[in-house]
C-alpha cells in the first residue's frame, strides 16, 4: 500500500500531517513523501520544514495520493510539471484524494471536470473554475476521488478511507490510537458557523 | 511571543504539527523547533522527517512551551539533559503545555507533582507515577501547565490557548482558518468508547 504525498514550498503541513497519522497505520503503509527534489520543503508560514524523500521523477505509481493544499497550491496551478504528474500518478490510483486548496491542484489537472467536490471555503469560486460542482461537505467521494474541506478536515477523510480500504475495525483503531474524540472550544470551525468577527479578523490579518 | 516545539527523534508529527497550525497564527508568533542539534528529526514511525530550526542549548526561553509525545517521549524519560532543558525553559514560561505522552517528560522532569494531567490512554500509570493524578479529559489547565490528551487533542488545546493568549475572536478565527468543524466517521476516538475490536487491533498490531 503505497501512499504518496506531494509536498512544495508553500503547503500547508497539517494537510498532509494530519492523513499521514492515520494512513500510516495501514497495514504494510509505505509512505513517501514527493517533490520537485528531495530534501526539505518549507510550510506556507515559512515556519516549518518537512523532508521530502524523493522526487517526483522517481515516483511513479501511488495507491492513494494524498495531495495537500496550501498557499504553494495556489501558486502549483500553472506549475505543468506538477499537474503533469498528478495526472500521471492519478491514472494508476485506487484513491486519489485532496486536502484543503489541494483539491484546486487536482482540478487545475483536470480531473474534477463534472464532479462533486470540497476545499476550503476561501476557494471556492476557483475550484469551481475547474468545472467541478462546489459541495460544502467535510469529505466528498465521487468515485476514486475524494476531496476534503479545510486543512483539519484531512483527519475525519483518512479515516473514512482507512475504512474503506481496511474495514472498520481497523478504521476505528486508528481514531482510538490517535485518540480523535474532538471538543473543540468554539463552534466557528466553518464558513456558515462561524461568527462574522472571526471572518473579519481573519480578513485584517491577511 | 515565542512558541517553542522540541522534537525528538521518535516523536509524534501530529503532536506538534496540530498545535503548530493554530498557535502559529497568534500575533508576532516566533516559532522554534528546538532539537539536540538543528536539522532533520524523524518521527516516531521512521516516515517524516521535520526539521529543528535551533539546538535546545540556543533556546533559553519560551512564551509557550509545547512538549509533543511519541516513543521517542518514553524514551525521553530518563534523558537528564532534555528533563533538565525542560525544567529551565518552564521556568520562565507563560503556558508550558504538553500533548499526548508528552506529559510524561513534564512529569520525569518533576513539573506535574500534585497536579492533574491527562496524558494518551495507554500511559495512565506510567504518568501517575510522577505524581499525577490522570484525568480523562481532553485538555486538563492547572495554573500554568496546561495538558491534553492523545495526538489529536492538541488541536483543542491550541485553540483553548489562543482563546487565553489573543481572545476568542482571534481562537474563533483561528478555527475557522483550519476549518475545524470535526466530523469523524465513527465514535471510537477515546478508550472509553472504541469497542473491543479496536482495542483488540491495535494491541495484534503492536
């Protein structure tokens, strides 16, 4: 079971971080993490360095591609050799997934033409440009593709695929191992919840 | 304000990284990863490697002090020089908080000694024996120490802090930046309630 996250300056770790924890609890899980080189990929607030382990000239096959999101996303979609290989890794997938503006990557190659789909809600017009149907869902599955909402939304769509690719058993001793029994204090986690002062600090901050 | 992150190897990715996407955006955050050395630290599963941007003997003072867990946590604890580094940044420390078995270097390095505590449910006794006394909470605040419960909860514990440190605007902000409106697919998440066969899982697969 070969899992692959691509990873490129400007992504957002806990995208990826999040799915990682649990996909790779999957029996015999092989992850790899991709880039344009290998060595280290810094996070969009700079803050934070992954290390890739091996480029993407040297992965040519993934079970499931996990594909983060980020400010790097946003600045991937006329990236061509990077859609490229999404579209190359994409065509031997069991799953091919997205996190958070991840999702404007994979339709940014194509591959949401006419499909159901999520991201974050700040993208919603762009993914939207790809010819995908925007659905305000944490997790949303159209076939092999399956599309998550905003960078923590990744946890609640790995264990539904562990589900799917492990059973559920297994599924639930993955959210038992990483201890997911989320209390988060507020309830402003999304667009159409979430005070309006929220959205205006977050506007100021920008 | 300061945030410090020391990692280890054999630690837990989503210890820090959970708390790191939230506690990041707190205004003029200055994050460190602190290591015995800087560079590439590989986590608990041999699979990620992040990088520590300073050496703990650069790193004399923190804000928020943020002990991930993992096996290298466990392994941590008869680690005279990381308890005793511990034990002079606490001292100066606003929040000194931990998640997962992270708890159990505050409890090694004697900062939890009459305290609660939560810690991951599989270390209860280990942290009860520096004088703890376990509570199964998701985020346990005595005074300064703030501890929180197995991997995923450092997310709550960050957004806990961020509503203490910069209010609950900017906390609600911060949740709805991550999109944190949780929805995992069973309710397996604490040992209370995972069913048998999940526990049963993880302990074959150990």
């Amino acid at each position: 079971m070969r899992i692959v996250f691509p990873i490129f300056d400007g992504f957002t770790a806990l995208d990826a971080v999040g799915p990682y924890e649990v996909l790779r609890m999957l029996p015999e899980a092989d992850v790899v993490f991709a880039a344009r080189t290998p060595g280290p990929v810094t996070d969009g607030a700079g803050l934070l360095t992954l290390t890739a382990t091996a480029a993407f000239t040297e992965v040519e096959t993934a079970d499931v591609l996990v594909v983060p999101g980020g400010p790097g996303a946003r600045r991937g979609l006329a990236d061509e050799a990077l859609l490229d290989w999404i579209r190359r890794i994409d065509a031997g997938t069991r799953w091919t997934t997205s996190v958070c503006t991840g999702s404007l990557l994979l339709g940014a190659a194509g591959l949401l033409k006419g499909l159901s789909a999520t991201t974050h809600w700040s993208a919603v017009d762009l993914l939207e440009s790809y010819g995908a149907t925007y659905t305000a869902e944490r997790v949303v599955t159209q076939g092999k593709i399956v599309t998550a909402a905003g960078v923590s939304s990744g946890i609640d769509m790995a264990l539904r695929l562990a589900d799917l690719i492990a059973g559920r058993v297994a599924a639930e001793a993955f959210q038992l191992a990483i201890e997911y029994d989320p209390q988060p204090p507020f309830d402003a986690g999304s667009f159409a919840k979430a005070p309006q002062a929220a959205k205006d600090y977050l506007k100021a901050a920008r």
